[in-house]
C-alpha cells in the first residue's frame, strides 16, 4: 500500500543520531580544513580581515568551526526512522551526497555479483546498462573545494561577516554543490528503478547457481590462488539472494535507505565507501624470454649509478635504458590484460564448449602471433578454463612471457640500431662492445635484414654489453668522454664553491686558484679529447 510504514527494524532513533554525527563530521571534514589553511594564508599576508576571524585566545578556532558546519550540514537530516515510503523518499534527498554514494556502492555491489554469476554476453551487456545507469543517477560539480572556498571567503571578508555566519554560509554552499534535495530525490529514485529492472535477471542468475560450493582442488593455503568459479558463484547467489530477499519486502528506497544508515553508523568513524581495488607494481624487476637470465633491474639499466642519474653519463646508456624500458613495459602490459578472470568471461561470451576452452584460447594467441607454438607450461596453466572446480590463479606468467616475447621481438628489432649506433660513436668503446657491434653487424648482412630472427634478436639482446658497463670502469679506463665529464664537473664544482665562499675573505686566493685550475684543466681536456662527430648515416639522434 503506497504510503505505508513497511521498516526493516534495521534503525531507531538511536542508529539515526549516530548516523548524523558519523556522517555530519566525515563530510565537513575537507571543508573545515581547507578554510582553516585559507584563513591561516590570509592572516600571514597582512589582508584586512574581520575582528570575530581572529583566533581568541584560549579556544580552538578550528573546533568551533567543525561545530559549526557539522550542526549546519545535519540541520535537515532526519533525526528518526521515517513513518513512511514518502517519508523515506525526502528523507533520502536531504541526507545529502554522502548517503547516495553508500546506496550506489550497494547496487554497484550487486551488479558485480550478477557479472560473475552471468554465462553469457546478453546478460553481461544488460548488466553493463544497469551500471550505466546508476553511475549516471548524479550529475557532480567540478568545482573544487579550494575554488569555492576562496570565493566565499573573499565575499564574506569584504563584507565584514562573521565567522560563524560566512562557515555556515559556506557549508550550506557546499553541501548544495555536490547535490541540491530535488536531484538527490530523482537520483534515489533512479537508484529504485534500476532494482526494479534488474531485478528479473538477478533473480534468475542466482537461482540458477549452485548452492553447494564445491572444494576448490589444487590449492593450498597461502599460494594466493583465487576459489574456483564455481565456488565463487555460489558464494555470489548466496548473497544476491539475501539482497532481494531484503528488497522484496518494502519500497526500494525505504529498504536501500534504511540499510545504508544502519551499515554507515556502524563503520569507523570517516571511513571511505569500500571499492574494490588491484594493484600491480610495474617495475624492471621482471623476465623477458628473449634475455631469460637479466630478470632484475640492476642486470640491465645503466641508471642507477649516481643516484639514479647515471643514464645522463653516456648516449647508450640512454638508450639501453629507453630499450629495457619498453621491453619490460610490453611485459607488464600483457600480463595486466591476461587477467584469468577475463579470461574466462571471454570464453562464455563466446559460447566455447567447456572441455576445450583453454586449446581454442591457447590457439586463438597463436595465430595473432603468426602462429607461434605453444609451449606445453602455458596449455598447463589454462587447464583452469575447462574445470570450474579448479582454482583461478591469481596470474598467468607463463602466458604473459610468451605473448610479450612476440611483441617484444619487435620493440628489439626497433631498439638494437639504436643502440649499436650509439656504441659506434663512441671513441673508445669496450672489447665486449667492439664483439657485440661486430656480431651485430653480421647479423644484418646475413640476408635477415634490418630484423633479425628471433633467435638472433634474443641473443643480441641478452648479450648486449651496455647494460653491464660501469662508472669504475669508464674512470680505470681513462676514457675521453670521462675526463671531460670529471674536469667539467671539478669546474662546475669550484665555481659553485666560489660563489659561496665569496664573503670570506682568508679563502679568496685559495678558491681562486682552484678555479683557475680545474677550468685550465676542462679546457685542455675539451681541445685535446673533443667529442666525436656522428658520421653520415648514423643514428645520433637524441632517444
């Protein structure tokens, strides 16, 4: 009956209170703190400002201000469960922003638990419009805190209004701007009618799993692996039903309401609505098939000598590093789109057979890899498509090595002229240099091109001389580029010195003749070891 009082008993009076002060001091919380750094900012530049914007001594003039906004923003919140539907409606509305984020995080929760229990891309695509939906009930503001601040600020200073009055002021402005009561009431609204629509689809999907999860097989505890699909539907209809159990008996709103004060009231105090996030650390730190014994950092950049600046020191070091660079990248980027989870959803979107799912996946890479074999280790790790029962890794290495090395074959092919164009310029490069352009040289007078095989391309790579040279190295050996680069830096060195040192006068002649020296010296260097000029032809462009 429309109207009616239809309660979950999941609130009181008590709940709702603590709800209004949880939530009240959460959403001021940026508000108050942004206006205490502009005040503080105005105070320091001498601005006129109000007698009663002056702290008082004795008392806490950011305390009384988060009073104040919270007492502001709670003023129209309801302080009880509402009577009824449209009780519950308007209720909603003046909540404020906060609460309708916690309601969408709720839906959002559920839409996700019907993607996984969905099969095929039609109930994935309706799934995909609902979410459309929710994520578009709101229109947000783009304006920032900072901006809104300012403004309000400047107004009220010229205006000589009191402190208390521009904070309430500005909280009622800001509150306003992430959501006015009439776009919250559409926007709750919207959150309902979604319900309603996917309602049918989620009722299906979760009467259609199993409710006996069954025991994941070849996992152990602490290996990281993920439950097996089948365990993991079960576990998601087991919850998605318990969710429309809860909304079948009463208005959506009242119900999505209800459950989001009395979950927010329970949580500590400014904690963020929970979202679910991965993160995957994309570093050097990792393998390549094509140079299979250079898998740490420290095996193939040249950078992190010198504090990290070390790469400055040389052209090739440059570009060996510009070249492990995106080597590695390509690595990481396919092991991020190789989730097994995608993987699986993939292959239902297309309705392969269980029982040859990971053959027809293991196949499908092979051919866009002008068919590449496939290694046995990576049909072993895809054996997870055709049983649900088994476990879902968390990665898929194996997988990732061997399609990146088809990619990276290329960014080698690309990147070893580069670097055998800065070798040659180089004055006085070492004998593992020297053997490697050679070797270089003839594999591309081999009839193979300026793309070598890839047995060819990963020997050169994996054997690449520039990532093991040194600064040591360079300073025994004496090389031209050395000396330069050490009388340049003793003069830079001591004319910095000089500067400093201008005022004290018992150092003058001292630091004066330093000076002499050290650019004497860099200019000697520089005549009689100048930099080599590229030949025609060479790559000596800067990577």
């Amino acid at each position: 009956m429309p109207g009616s009082r239809r309660s979950s008993g999941l609130t009181d009076g008590a709940t709702w209170a603590d709800y209004r002060r949880r939530q009240g001091s959460w959403l001021v919380r940026p508000l108050v703190t942004e206006v205490s750094r502009q005040l503080a900012v105005l105070e320091n530049s001498g601005a006129a400002l109000p007698p009663s914007w002056a702290p008082v001594p004795g008392s806490d003039r950011d305390a009384r201000m988060r009073a104040l906004a919270r007492e502001t923003v709670v003023r129209s919140w309801p302080d009880a469960p509402p009577d009824d539907d449209a009780e519950a409606l308007d209720a909603a509305a003046h909540l404020g922003v906060a609460a309708f984020d916690a309601a969408k995080a709720t839906l959002l929760h559920m839409l996700r638990l019907g993607y996984l229990l969905a099969s095929t891309r039609d109930e994935r695509n309706e799934l995909a419009a609902h979410g459309t939906s929710v994520h578009g009930a709101l229109a947000r503001s783009r304006q920032r805190v900072q901006d809104l601040v300012r403004r309000r600020l400047d107004t009220e200073r010229k205006r000589y209004t009191p402190l208390e009055t521009a904070v309430a002021r500005l909280t009622e402005e800001f509150a306003t701007t992430q959501g006015t009561p009439e776009q919250l009431r559409v926007a709750w609204q919207t959150l309902a009618a979604v319900v309603a629509r996917a309602t049918p689809l989620l009722t299906r999907l979760s009467g259609g799993a199993s409710e006996e999860p069954a025991a994941p097989r070849g996992s152990a505890p602490g290996t990281g692996a993920r439950p097996a699909l089948r365990e993991r539907r079960a576990d998601a209809a087991a919850q998605m039903r318990c969710y429309l159990d809860y909304f079948s008996r009463g208005d959506v709103v009242t119900r999505l309401l209800e459950l989001t004060v009395a979950t927010r009231a329970m949580v500590p105090v400014l904690a963020e609505v929970e979202q679910p996030m991965e993160l995957v650390q994309v570093s050097s730190d990792t393998r390549t098939l094509l140079a299979p014994g250079r898998d740490a950092a420290a095996e193939k950049l040249t950078g992190f000598q010198l504090h990290h600046f070390g790469a400055f020191y040389k052209d090739s070091w440059r570009v060996n590093d510009w070249m492990w660079g995106r080597l590695d990248g390509c690595g990481w980027l396919v092991h991020l789109l190789l989730d097994p989870r995608r993987i699986q959803t993939v292959l239902e979107n297309d309705e392969v057979a269980r029982g040859a799912r990971a053959r027809t996946f293991a196949d499908s890479l092979s051919r866009a890899l002008d068919d590449l074999p496939v290694p046995g280790d990576v049909l072993a790790d895809l054996a997870f498509l055709d049983d649900e029962t088994a476990s879902v890794p968390v990665s898929l290495p194996n997988l990732a090595a061997w399609v990146a090395s088809a990619l990276q074959e290329h960014v080698a092919a690309e990147e070893l002229p580069a670097v055998a164009a800065q070798i040659r310029r180089e004055q006085r490069p070492t004998d593992a240099a020297r053997a490697w352009l050679a070797e270089f040289d003839r594999s591309r007078s081999a009839g193979t091109g300026v793309a070598p095989g890839r047995d060819v391309l990963a020997r050169l790579t994996a054997t690449c001389p520039v990532a093991s040279e040194r600064l040591a190295d360079e300073a025994a050996r004496r090389t031209p580029l050395f000396l330069r680069t050490a009388t340049r830096t003793a003069a830079v060195g001591t004319s910095v010195v000089a500067g400093l040192l201008r005022p004290v006068t018992a150092l003058r002649p001292t630091v004066a003749v330093a000076r002499l020296l050290t650019r004497a010296a860099h200019a000697v260097t520089a005549r009689i070891v100048p930099r080599r000029p590229a030949r025609p032809g060479e790559d000596g462009g800067e990577r």
